[in-house]
C-alpha cells in the first residue's frame, strides 16, 4: 500500500497535468464550454423532475433541488465508474513508453469528473438560492466531509473497473447494466420512505450509494446534517472498497502493460 502512494506522489505534477489536459480537451472549441457539465445534469433533472413530481403529488420547487442534489452525485459516481473501465487502456502509450505509475490513471479520471461535480453544485447552489434562500445555513458546509468521501470512494470505483476491465474486456457493457439497476434501486428520484413503507426497507440499506448520496444531498439541502450512522456507514464501505481496490492495482500493476 505505502508504494501505491509513493508512486501517486511521485507522479503527481504528471496526474495534474494529464487532467488540465483532459479538461481542456473536453471543452476545446465548444460553444459552450463548462456549461455542457451543468447543462446536463440540469436537463435530466427537469424532464425528471416535471414528471415524478407529478406523479408522487410534490411541488417542483421541492421536488426539483432534491432531485437535482442527488442526482449530481450519481453521476459523478457512475461516470467515474464507467471512466475507469479505460483508465488502463487508454493510457496505453504512457505505459508502454514510459515509467509512470500506471495508478495514476484511474485517478485521473476521478478527478476529471470531480471537476465536472464542482461546476454542478455551483449550478445548484445558484438555482436553490433563486428558490429556496430562506435553506442556506451552516449546515450546508457539511458538504465538504461528503465531498471528500465520495471522492475516495470513486477512486475505489474506477480502481476496481480498471483492474476487471483490464483482465476482461466485456465487462464495461455489464458494469452499465449493473448501475443502470442500481440506479432505480436507490432512493434519488423517489424518497427512501416510499421502499421503507412497502417493506423494501433493506434495498436501500445495503445499498451503498444510498449512503454515499445521502452524505452530500441533505447537507446541500440545508434541512439537516445526516444522522452519525449514515456518515459511519459511508465511511466504512469506502475505507473496505479503496483498501480492496489499491490490493487489486498493486496486484497486477507489473503485468498491466503486457496486458494492453
């Protein structure tokens, strides 16, 4: 474990540099630029948010910010997820020519989505300002211990798609079909109440993006700051899948360029 990180700090003016690239190329001669990163989560939420708000009978200033909270997260953790499945085998030249860490790559891709949250909380911060100032409060800064967890988390996520992804080369058609049902399975169109009354209470319980959402949604919402529990319970998955993952990069890390 302690060479995973040397190699990362090692590296690190390398990883900097590699996602003020990919950055920069994601927003080379569009129009819009950064806007795309708010702009979709954004649209999602409001074609979304229109319809389920209708459906379970809630306002859509109240639907719409919680919906919108939540749903930035997923997509960070989903993108991240997804990004990771190539992390290795889009670095192949680095690897191949180079001495670099290769795991600094997966990272990479965190770390470009995490930008891509940042621009969207901003954009929520400034639509539920418009809708709800009376919310903003202290309680709103919890957000940062969220932030951090999640982001651990998601370097997890994209450790472990690299690592599988790498090994077997159909796995990031069935990961999306996995997210694709996790995502109905978690409380974040609908509140965590509604499984909880039907008797589905445990599918969202150990499920642990429901934990992972929860953490920086209700923060953000300034309702209130998540119950010690929920923190705990963030933690402890996160802290299981990044030890896990880092066993499972160091493990093939020798062979992953004979592997491309």
């Amino acid at each position: 474990m302690r060479d995973y990180f040397k190699g990362i700090w090692k590296d690190r003016y390398i990883l900097f540099s590699l996602v003020k690239t990919d950055l920069n190329l994601k927003y080379k001669k569009s129009m819009l630029g950064v806007l795309w990163s708010i702009l979709t989560p954004l649209g999602l939420v409001l074609i979304i948010g229109v319809v389920y708000s209708i459906i379970f009978g809630i306002k859509m200033e109240d639907f719409i910010p919680t919906l919108f909270a939540g749903l930035n997260v997923w997509i960070f953790l989903s993108a991240s997820a997804d990004g990771g499945t190539l992390s290795f085998l889009g670095a192949e030249g680095y690897l191949k020519q180079t001495n670099v860490n290769a795991q600094i790559f997966p990272i990479r891709n965190v770390l470009v989505n995490f930008m891509n949250l940042i621009y969207s909380i901003v954009a929520f911060v400034l639509i539920y300002a418009f809708l709800k100032p009376q919310m903003f409060n202290f309680n709103m800064l919890m957000i940062i211990p969220g932030l951090v967890i999640i982001l651990l988390f998601a370097i997890s996520l994209s450790n472990i798609a690299a690592v599988i992804n790498l090994n077997i080369r159909d796995y990031q058609p069935f990961q999306s079909l996995i997210f694709q049902g996790l995502f109905y399975a978690t409380p974040i169109i609908f509140p965590a109440k509604i499984l909880e009354e039907k008797g589905f209470g445990l599918l969202y319980k150990i499920n642990p993006f429901y934990y992972m959402i929860e953490i920086t949604k209700t923060p953000l919402l300034g309702e209130n700051i998540p119950h010690i529990g929920i923190y705990q319970k963030a933690i402890f998955v996160t802290l299981v899948s990044l030890i896990l993952s880092i066993f499972l990069v160091a493990k093939f890390k020798k062979g992953i360029a004979f592997k491309l």
